[in-house]
C-alpha cells in the first residue's frame, strides 16, 4: 500500500465511520487541512500519524493492525526540528501526550538531561531558552510539558526511567534550583507505578551510553538528536533499544539506594549554596 493507497483508505475508513474531518482531526492532534492532505494523498502519514486517525476512529484492533502494518513499511522517519519550531513546540508537546494517553509502558533512557517528565518548571525554561523562543512561546511550552506530568499519576500506565549519574550533576541551574530538580526525583520515584533508576559513574560497565530514547510498548522508539526526531518502529530495530535499556537497567541503583545517592547529590548543591 503506498502513499496515496493508504490516504484513500483512512478518508474511506473516517467516512464509513461517519465522523467529520474536523473531528477526527482535532482528536487526532493535528490540523484539519492536514488531515486533508493525508487522506488525498499529498502528504506522507508518519507512523505516529496513522496510529492517531485509527485511534479517533475506534476501528477494530484487527484493521488498526493492518493499517500499521501498512505505515510501518518506511520504519524509521526524522523529523527535523525547525518544522516543529514552525508548528509550535506547545504543539509538540500536546502530540507526545496524545502518545503518552495511549501507552501502557514507558522506558526511557537519559545520559544528557532530566527526562521531561520529571523536570521542574525552571528546569524546562533552561532546556527551551536556548531555543530562541519568544516568551509567549516558552511560557505556553513549559505549560504543555507541565501537563504531560500528570501520566506520572496515572496507576494504569508503568514508566521507567533510566538516568546517568552525570545528568544530575550537570549544570542548567543554579544549585539551589538542581537541589530542588533532584528532590522532585525523589519524590516521583515514591509513586507506585514509577521506576527510576541512576546509573552511578564509579560502577563498571559494558556498554556506551550513546544517546537518550524512549520506547512506548516496546513497539515504538523516539530518538532525539540535534537536528531531528527519529522514530523508530521496524520490531529488529526495537529490540535492540529494548535490550540496550536492560543493561543499563541491571547496572543502575534503585529503590533506597538510588534515593540515598540523589540525596548525596543534592545536600551537595544545597551545601554549595550556603557556602559564603
């Protein structure tokens, strides 16, 4: 099934199901006109795309296996950076959440920053600052990852975090503020449904860090690099996140280990802070 094939055939399965475009559209997290052009053929779905119109559509697990199938035939997409700059990064935000909604499993490894789930406010506005975003912009950003956080609390969904132990020493912040981004860990890790795990620097290991990543249901991978997004769906290409995420998983601190090292590092900070 090529481009065009697979456009008709999501406008023929929206129009069995009775539902306006704008409808699905909206529920679907993008633009009518998009959607538009997706369904005539015009535009390329993405992966994350078609799976969004299936689920507005609430057709059968069956045929949504179908259609994904279809989708998957291109396996790996990027998405370069400046086009969600031109769509809004707020945007952005609403359409990882839409994903996050849908999701029952979250792992995500993190050598670089504080995952977006667990950042503090001050700690978004240090990461998108750099962006050149006016403070509109920033401000309707920030709010959007805010948001997400809510998943956090939802007992229906695990989530796994994975982080290295430099990320909670690098500095975006001033110490009292990193003192305050680790306590918000700490916190978090609490919650029954959360897993957060610090790979320490003085514990031997077997594999590179490379880059960060997070797998949805072990069947979808987003990377982040510096110009773009790649999503990641071939099952072959999965599996090697997934393996990835389990070693360094095994070598990682947890529990009230993980939470007594964070301690460390941030009485650290709050030391460094009261330090004339």
């Amino acid at each position: 099934m090529n481009r065009t094939e697979l456009g008709a055939a999501l406008r023929a399965l929206r129009q069995a199901s009775g539902m306006e475009a704008k409808a699905v559209a909206r529920s679907a997290v993008m633009s009518t006109p998009k959607l538009s052009k997706i369904e005539n053929g015009h535009v390329a779905p993405s992966v994350v795309d078609v799976e969004r119109i299936l689920t507005a559509l609430g057709v059968s697990p069956e045929v949504k296996a179908e259609y994904m199938a279809a989708a998957r035939a291109q396996a790996t997409e990027a998405t370069a950076w400046r086009l969600f700059r031109r769509m809004g990064f707020h945007r952005k935000q609403e359409q990882i959440r839409a994903l996050e909604d849908s999701m029952k499993l979250l792992r995500l490894f993190q050598p670089s920053l504080v995952p977006g789930l667990l950042q503090t406010p001050e700690y978004v506005r240090a990461v998108l600052q750099p962006k050149g975003l006016s403070e509109e912009q920033l401000s309707r950003t920030i709010g959007a990852r805010i948001e997400r956080q809510s998943v956090l609390y939802d007992a229906n969904k695990s989530l796994c975090f994975v982080i290295t132990e430099p990320v909670l020493r690098w500095r975006l912040l001033s110490a009292a503020m990193m003192a305050g981004q680790i306590d918000r860990i700490v916190s978090v890790s609490r919650l029954p449904n959360v897993d957060i795990r610090v790979v320490p620097l003085d514990s031997p290991q077997t594999d590179v860090p490379g880059h960060s990543f997070v797998i949805r249901d072990d069947r979808m991978v987003t990377v982040e690099t510096t110009h773009a997004e790649v999503v990641v769906t071939d099952p072959r290409d999965v599996s090697l996140y997934v393996d990835k995420f389990k070693r360094f998983a095994s070598m990682a601190l947890e529990g009230d280990d993980m939470r007594a090292a964070l301690e460390g590092i941030r009485d650290g900070f709050l030391r460094e802070r009261e330090t004339p």
